[in-house]
C-alpha cells in the first residue's frame, strides 16, 4: 500500500506541475525536479505493473504504436463555420443576427490555427480523443492526444463532459523542430499547422510525444446537462476543470465594440507564440443559438473573420494547365517560391481564361500573391510598373495531355477537354473518387493514385477495386508493404458500403455535390430511380434546377458509365437508400420533439424512430421552436427548460398512448 500511496502522490504532483507549468505559465517546480519525479513514477510502474493507474501522466511520454486509426461517428457533429473578410461583411452577419433575434450579446474568442479535436471524459477521466474528419465521423487519435502536456486527462471535477479544441504548435517548438531536422539533413516543415495536423495522425505515439503539441478548448457539447447557459460562462468552466482555455476571448454588446475588438486582437496577434488566423465570433447565449439553429452547413449564430492576409511580390515564370476530373481545363501560375502566411508557395490557379484576361496576367509579370482565406495561394494583382514587352496571354487549343481539341460554351468561362480517355480526366476522376469526402479510402490519396496509374494498375475507377488481384505485384514494389497494402485493400473493400449519397458524389457528376448528392438520394431512393429519372422529375426537387439536371441526364448516356454502375452492383455497393415512411396526419407530424431522461418502454433511439416515421423532427435542444418535451425518469435541465418556456411536456405513457393513435 506504501508504494501505491507513492505512485499516487507522484501523480498528483506531475498532473499539478503539468497544470502550472503548460496552462498557467507559472512553472512551481523546476525542471530537474519535474524529470526526477517523472523517472521515479516510470521507475515504479514498471516494477509494479499492476498498479500503474489508466490515466498516468506517464502515458504522455507516449510508445504506443497503431497499425490505423479506428473511425468513429460523432453523437452531435463538427460542423464548420461560414467566414467574413471585411467590416462589410461582419455588418452583413450582424445585421441578420438583429433581424432574428432580440437583446443579445457576442462573444469574441482568437480563432487558432491548428486541427479540430473532440475530447470525451467519463467521470473526469479523458477516455477518447476524435478528429473532426468530415464533420460526422472522424478518426480515434486518443494515444497521440494523451502525450498533450497541457491536457488533463483527469478533471478537477467527476464530471461526463465532452469538449471540443484546436490542437496547435506553437511558434517556438516549430523553430526548434526544424533546427533539428535541419542538422539532422531532413526536409523542413513548411508551417506549425501542418505539423500539427500530421502529427495528431502518426502511428507511434512517441513521435507525437517528441514534438510538444499543445491544445486550447473552447466548446462545451453537452452544456444543457451541466446547467451552462452561455459560452463565457463556459470557458470559465473548462478553465476550472483544469482546461488550457486560450485568454484572449470578450464580450461585446454591439457592432462597433465587435470591430474594436477584432481591430485590437489583429493588433497583437503578432505577439502570440502560436498561430492564429482571424476571430471567432458568436452570440454568447446558447439558448439564443438554440433558437437560430443552423444551415446546411453553418450554424446561423456564429462566423469566423478572417485577417488579412500577407501579401508578397513575386516573378511569374510560366503558366501551364492542368485537366480535371470533368474535363475542365485550369491555368495554373507558376512562380519564384515565396513565403506566404507561414508556408513556401510557387503555385496559384488562374481559374479560367476570363480572369486572366481580367487582371491581364502575363508571363514574366511581377505579381502580388496572397492566401485566399490564409490557406488558397492566389494571384492578387499584376505589379504593371515592373512591366517590360512580355506578350499578352492566349488560352491553349489543345488539351496539354491527350492533344484533343478544347471545347468552350458561350455561357461558360472554362474550356474543356471532353475526351473521356484522356489520363488526366481519368486520374481525378479516381482521386475525387477516393476522397475523405467522397468513399474516403484510407492512403489511395493523390499520390498513390498517381504512382498506382503510372505503373498501369489504376486506369479508371472499376481497377480499384481489382487491386486485391495484384496483390503478389504490389509487394514487390518499393515503398509497398504487406501491412500497408493490406489496410488499402481493407479500406477498399469497406468503403462499398459508405451512404448511397457518398457513392453518388463519388461518380463525379458534373455539378452533382455532396448536398446535392443527399438530396437526390432523400428524393429518388435508388440508382435506377436516379439513372432513369426525367428532366421533369429531377427538377421537380427543391434546389434541383436546368443546370443539375441535365448534368445527371448526360452522364447517365454514357455506356461507360452504364457500365461501373452495372460493376457497383455486381460488387455490393450500397446503391440504395431506405425511403423514410412518414405519417403526414398524426399528432406528430410537422413537430418539433425533444427527448429527455430515461424511458422504460421503450430506448430513446426506438421511440425517436417512431416519432420520425410520423412526421416529427427530432432535435438535442429545448427553444421556442420545440413542440414537444417528452419527459423520463431522472429528466434535468432540459425539462426545466421546458417548463420555463412553457412548453407541453409529455411522459411516456402519454407518449406511448399517442404513438398508439394511428
């Protein structure tokens, strides 16, 4: 018992100095003695294994080593923020904020320039750290997130609480991190974000440990249970729990003390040692938010402004072109390498030949480059004073890879390649096909699909999926590996059971989105409903104009494209969606339901799958829109809400005998 009293007593004081030394900035003990504890409670643990604690600060050391990282579905979703550059458009948000809700107040908090990270403890203890991925599933990352220093994995309360953060590097650990590479003869990183996110993805921890990442957290997922109602009161919890909370946040009350605000932190971003890229920028109260709810992809309550970008003068050497997976054809400028706002650029799309014609771009032109929302390389202006005899631009006749003759409609601005065989067309059309966003197969990014399609392997989409009989080829190449090789196919194999919507976006529709690619499946179901379905049907689809319409009817005309769906169904792709059987006369139908507390007849996920088939909309939160509370056992904060509000509230034999009705 002695020994376990030392461990634990070791523990305490590394988690305090740990607090001290990465939150608070305040080291209390120095770093001989920090090592010295630390070198005993290893010491101990491993004589002792059997009284190592779970949560040990030891486990920042890191040494654990995955052969991947497991997905995991988020239970409320990461959504993104929609943006503002200017005044104008911070005015434009806060005039819509005004017309929708009344009496209210904003928050500003610096936006950090890191990756998205969602925390989960149970008990206060942290049990799993998920990236943001797509918004609704990301990767389990918690052994890498755990050699965090800053991090607690124990909170100073016995809380279940999931937060939310950005995982960044600071300015300082970047600088130290490339002298070491750079003695040691390896390339250098090009910025702290990138590091950042590249390390939150290695497979061995250690290396995770090695480079000091550190974390600010900012967002509280499950505030209604824990009795929080606004975001400042929020961040003073998270700092109580013992979380690095990032200092520079306030509350503004109106239009010209929120541009004061972002004026000052614009001010004095370039004192921070961590990047940061503009200010976020919400209204503080949560039930506010609740009441705005969100867009399709933004929450209507909050926007992100962005600095100002840097803005540097470089030599333009040469335009070349580049073919995409429709057939577009894209000027790309290629300039002298510069460093824009952190990293090393000597690429920009032109878009099309009208915007260069605009800006009347030439080769030879000194121009002004910048970073379109810091991260988009673009080429601002053309510096005419340094201009000499360069010769005006002419847009190209010929498709710089198979040689076939472009083609330009009127209402158009980009020309085309329509040789369906061309390599380029064929080789993105492969890697939209294997993104994150589309079937999101794991290491088939660009540059394997490149390298697989040079070594003949990879012609169109069907041979991806035809990669498991090279198997005994592939091992043979260098830099392929049977581990590796085996998590592609693996991967391969299970993304022909991703969403009917994911699979639609991924034929690379012309026009056809992943949104629109939902909606689509909501309406039509099936693929045969899709391939077969008229102008007149497809239109007849909210948000379903000329334009989509005939882009899905003239990809269905192809037989080659007959053809991979014909390969989709012989494989057991998910070419399907379950039709939603609604009830449009029910006592539910059209309402707005929230479900709180524990039912006994029936699981929370059964009743609210009854109540959707009858009509009814299932939400997380009590507002004013909500119709209905359905109220359980041990019911908290949600239904005081409701009662608050005066909101009918419901128990479940009422619900039970409703759901009876019809």
């Amino acid at each position: 018992m002695e020994i376990l009293k030392r461990i634990n007593k070791l523990i305490e004081i590394i988690n305090q100095a740990n607090y001290d030394y990465h939150t608070l900035d305040n080291p209390t003990i120095s770093d001989y003695e920090y090592d010295m504890y630390l070198k005993e409670l290893i010491e101990l643990e491993e004589k002792y294994p059997e009284l190592k604690q779970p949560n040990s600060p030891t486990q920042k050391v890191g040494g654990v080593v995955l052969e991947s990282f497991n997905k995991v579905r988020h239970l409320v979703p990461m959504t993104s923020l929609s943006n503002a550059f200017n005044e104008e458009e911070l005015a434009d948000f806060y005039n819509r904020l005004e017309k929708e809700v009344t009496d209210f107040e904003l928050i500003t908090e610096l936006k950090i320039d890191g990756l998205a990270i969602s925390l989960i403890y149970v008990d206060g203890i942290f049990t799993q750290a998920i990236t943001r991925g797509d918004g609704q599933v990301g990767e389990d990352v918690t052994e890498n997130v755990k050699t965090i220093k800053s991090l607690p994995l124990v909170l100073n309360d016995k809380v279940s609480i999931t937060v939310r953060g950005e995982v960044y590097l600071s300015f300082s650990n970047f600088d130290k991190l490339n002298e070491k590479r750079l003695k040691e003869g390896l390339a250098l990183f090009a910025n702290p974000r990138n590091v950042a996110s590249g390390t939150i993805r290695q497979l061995d921890s250690s290396i995770a440990a090695s480079r000091n990442l550190d974390a600010f957290f900012y967002t509280i997922v499950n505030y209604n249970e824990l009795g929080i109602n606004t975001q400042s009161e929020a961040l003073k919890y998270l700092t109580k729990l013992g979380f690095n909370v990032n200092p520079n946040h306030n509350v503004v009350k109106n239009l010209d003390q929120l541009l004061n605000q972002i004026k000052y932190y614009d001010k004095i971003r370039k004192d921070f040692n961590y990047p940061t890229d503009g200010v976020v920028i919400k209204i503080n109260d949560f039930h506010q938010q609740e009441e705005m709810g969100f867009t399709a992809r933004h929450p209507k309550w909050a926007t992100a402004y962005k600095f100002s970008p840097d803005v540097v003068e470089t030599l333009l050497k040469e335009i070349t072109f580049q073919v995409g997976r429709t057939g577009v054809v894209v000027p790309v400028a290629n300039f002298e390498t510069v460093e824009v706002s952190g990293s090393n650029v000597s690429r920009a799309t032109l878009h099309n030949f009208n915007y260069i014609l605009e800006k009347d771009i030439r080769e030879g032109d000194y121009v002004f480059i910048q970073k379109a929302g810091e991260i988009i390389p673009e080429v601002v202006e053309v510096n005419k004073d340094k201009r000499n005899d360069q010769k005006p631009f002419e847009m190209i006749t010929n498709c710089p890879d198979c040689g076939s003759i472009l083609q330009k409609l009127p209402e158009d601005a980009n020309h085309y390649c329509v040789n369906l065989d061309c390599p380029s067309r064929k080789v993105n059309a492969i890697i939209h096909f294997a993104s994150r966003t589309a079937l999101n197969i794991d290491t088939l990014g660009e540059r394997n699909v490149e390298r697989l399609h040079e070594l003949g392997y990879l012609n169109d989409i069907m041979d991806i999926y035809k990669l498991k009989d090279h198997y005994d080829e592939l091992i043979e190449i260098k830099g392929y590996k049977p581990t590796s090789i085996n998590k592609l196919l693996n991967s391969i194999e299970s993304s022909k059971s991703m969403p009917f919507s994911k699979i639609l976006f991924g034929l690379g529709i012309k026009n056809v989105g992943s949104k629109v690619a939902e909606i689509i499946v909501d309406h039509l179901h099936t693929i045969d409903n899709v391939m077969n379905a008229t102008k007149e049907e497809l239109i007849s689809i909210f948000e379903i104009g000329d334009v989509i319409a005939d882009s899905i009817i003239e990809y269905f005309k192809d037989p080659k494209n007959i053809d991979l769906i014909n390969f989709m169904k012989e494989e057991g792709f998910n070419l399907s969606q379950e039709e939603k059987k609604i009830v449009d006369d029910h006592f539910f139908s059209d309402k707005t339901v929230v479900l709180t507390g524990r039912l006994t007849h029936l699981t929370r996920d059964e009743a609210s799958e009854k109540l959707v088939k009858l009509g009814a909309k299932i939400t997380s939160s009590v507002s004013k829109r909500t119709d209905y509370v359905i109220a359980g056992e041990d019911a908290g904060s949600k239904l005081r809400r409701a009662n608050e509000l005066g909101i009918t509230v419901l128990n479940e034999e009422e619900l039970l005998n409703k759901l009876n009705e019809q």
